[in-house]
C-alpha cells in the first residue's frame, strides 16, 4: 500500500510538472506571437516616417539650392532622413528577429 501511495504521489507531481511545461510552453508562444505583431504593426509607421523625411528633405535640398534655405537646414533634414532610415531598417530586423523567435519558440513547443 505504501508503494501504490508513493507511486500515485510520483504520478501526481509528474503531471503538475507536464501542466507546468505546457503553461509555459504556450506563454512563451503567445508572448513570441505578441512581438511579431508589434514589430509588424510599427513597420508601417516607420516606413511613412522615412517617407516624410525623404521628402523634408527634397524641400530642403530645393530650398538651399535656390539660395532660399540654408545649409545648417539642410544638415538636419539630411540627419532627420538618416535617423528615419535608420528606424526603418532597425524595425524590418525586429520583425525579422521576432518571426524567426516565434518560429523557434513553436518549434520547442511541439
């Protein structure tokens, strides 16, 4: 009787330990899947940023050189179109990084 109590008291925490593993297992995905999904919602976002500073920055080129703008202006639209570009090409890496994170984090799962 004291092995069959033993046992069923083994069996018992085996199992807590298995629920245990899976919780993890499918926060681990839901949280993969959350940065996919921020990184994939922000891409645009950042791709009208680079948009508009490209185009701050024609203006800004067109103004200097019709004498109108100066080239301290000009300095910074290029900085502001440098720092957007820069945004961009970072958020295209975090979603490539999250997919490939949310890739292995199912593959564990399975």
């Amino acid at each position: 009787a004291a092995r069959a109590d033993s046992s069923r008291v083994r069996e018992q925490a085996h199992s807590e330990e298995i629920n245990l593993l899976r919780a993890q297992s499918a926060a681990e995905i839901r949280q993969a899947y959350a940065e996919v999904d921020v990184a994939r919602t922000t891409l645009p976002e950042l791709r009208h940023a680079v948009d508009a500073a490209r185009a701050n920055y024609a203006q800004a080129d067109a103004r200097f050189k019709a004498g109108l703008g100066t080239s301290v202006e000009l300095a910074d639209a290029e900085e502001l179109r440098t720092r957007a570009e820069i945004e961009f090409a970072l958020g295209e890496f975090q979603l490539a990084r999250a997919r490939a994170e949310f890739g292995r984090t199912i593959a564990e799962g399975l």
